[in-house]
C-alpha cells in the first residue's frame, strides 16, 4: 500500500522556503543580465549549483550516482528542469519592459501544466473534470495578460511571458519524470541533474556567446548575483525541491509557484525599481491575469468552498 501524497506541516514550511530562494532567483536573474548575456547567466547558475551540491554531498558523506540508467533519466532532467527553462527565462527577462516579477507570474502557470501533463503518465494523479476548469480558467488568466501586447503590437510582455510559459510547460513536464526517481536520495537527485544541465549548456555557450570575450568588464554586482543564484536559488532550492517531491508529489510541490510571485514582485519593486508601493509595478490588465490564474489554482486544487447537498 502506498503513502499518500500530501503537504504535511514540514512539508508546508519547506515549501515556503523554497519559495523565497526561488523569488528572490528572478531578482538575481535581472542583476546577473545586466552584465552576462542569457546562455552565460544558465552557465554559471548551473556549474555554480552543481559545485555547491558536490561540497555538500562530500560533507555529508554520500556518493554522486552510479548507474547508467540513473545517469540517462538526470540527463532528461537535467534539460527539462533546468538547461531549457532556465534558458528560456533568462531570454525572457531580457525582453524590454519585462522583468522579474512578470515573469514569476507567467510562472505560477506550473502547476497547470503539471496536472494535465500528470493525468497521461502517474496513475495517483488523474486528471478531474475540477482540474480541467481549473487549467481553462489559468489558460485565461494568461490570455488577459497578454492581451493588450496582442491588440497593440508590443512584443516586450507577449514574447517574454511565451518565452516563460515555455519553461512552465517544461517545468510541468520535469516534475512529472523526476517522480521516477523518488527511490533516490534527494541531494544525489539534486546534484546529478545540474551536472547534467551543465554539460548540456558547455557547448553552446562556447560556440555562441563566449563570455570570456566580456567577463572582465561585467559589474562586481552581476557577478555576486549569478554566484548567489547558484548557490541559494539553484543548489539550496533543489534540495528542498526533491525532500517534497518524495512525499508530496509533483502537483503539491509545484504549488510553489503559487507563492513564487509574492516575492519576485516584492523583491523587483523594492530593489530594482526603489518603491515601497509593489503593486504599481504591474498593470490592472496584468493584475486580472493574476487573479485568474489564482482562481484556476484555487479550482485545481479544491480550495473554493463546496455547497452542501441536502437529501
């Protein structure tokens, strides 16, 4: 018999936290771009993470994987959570007028991809006809988002938060097959897969953007937040992530992203932009979006109040 998967207690806190270093990741992401180009910026979060977590398995006294199958499953991981997202969030966030805290929000979109795409390959979460408006509703939060991009022609917003909602789906996906490795130690899950993402990202770094050619003249402060992004946001959060994976399941922990923008617009208002006033930051279109896309999460979830039926 099976455990249930649920968000106990330590589950929640653990989630909370996880919630803060990845919020606070798109603030560093912004400060790291404004010296390093998107590829160099995945580069250094990835090899920084792993480095990290090789420090912390040797102090622990646990061994790297070692078993091919293991090794062939992180390199999937390894692109579909974090090579391939992280690029496209970066690439994202360079896009005029598009920062951290919009593109948290395009990213609460997580756990809709996660329950559909869950629903086809784990039988303990299926697919309901509750989740299924909940995912429609997202869907259109996202729409009224991105409308007035659409009707007026601007491209910063529409192809940044595309770009984003890109990594949600991949994100989505990730969460999914990391749950066929929950037999592992979290930490060698954790480690393997930005090992895996590094050698993913090694080549094309070095034959497009060759940040060798510029890094002496990137700012000391891009240069503290891509090692801080490493360390907290990546190395520390996947720890975290993995621990509630194992015992709450891919859609419980991609939850996270729920809380995610709480942050990542607090930390944009206050740090990059200088206002105490964080919700000034986003638009009322863009705000409806939210509040949409909440609903949606609300619905997928069961959070909204049942009526009683009386017999």
């Amino acid at each position: 018999m099976t455990t249930p998967l649920s968000l106990t207690p330590r589950a929640w806190l653990l989630l909370v936290s996880l919630s803060f270093l990845w919020g606070l990741s798109f603030l560093l992401n912004d400060i790291a771009l404004d010296g390093f180009g998107p590829l160099a910026v995945v580069l250094g979060r990835t090899s920084i993470s792993a480095l990290t977590l090789l420090i912390i398995l040797r102090a622990l006294r646990q061994r790297l994987l070692t078993s091919l199958g293991d090794w062939g499953q992180l390199a999937v991981l390894g692109v579909l959570n974090n090579a391939l997202p992280f690029l496209l969030i970066a690439t994202g966030m360079v896009q005029p007028g598009f920062h951290g805290g919009m593109a948290s929000i395009f990213n609460a979109t997580v756990p809709l991809f996660t329950v559909f795409i869950a629903h086809f390959f784990l039988v303990d979460e299926r697919l309901k006809p509750a989740k299924l408006l909940g995912i429609l509703t997202g869907i259109a939060g996202v729409a009224v988002m991105m409308a007035r991009d659409a009707w007026t022609g601007e491209t910063g917003l529409l192809l940044g938060g595309s770009l984003v909602l890109g990594a949600t789906l991949s994100y989505g996906a990730a969460g999914v097959w990391a749950r066929r490795m929950k037999r592992l130690e979290p930490l060698q899950v954790a480690t393997g897969q930005q090992i895996a993402a590094t050698f993913w990202v090694v080549l094309p770094v070095a034959l497009i953007d060759q940040p060798w050619s510029y890094s002496a003249s990137v700012g000391l402060d891009s240069w503290l937040a891509l090692i801080a992004l490493g360390v907290l946001s990546t190395g520390l959060a996947y720890i975290l992530f993995f621990q509630i994976l194992r015992t709450a399941g891919a859609t419980n922990v991609s939850l996270v992203t729920l809380l995610i923008p709480i942050w990542a617009i607090l930390f944009n208002a206050t740090i990059r932009e200088n206002t105490l006033a964080f919700w000034q930051t986003i638009t009322l279109a863009q705000w409806g979006g939210i509040a949409l896309i909440f609903l949606g999460l609300a619905i997928v979830n069961g959070w909204l109040p049942r009526r009683k039926t009386t017999t």
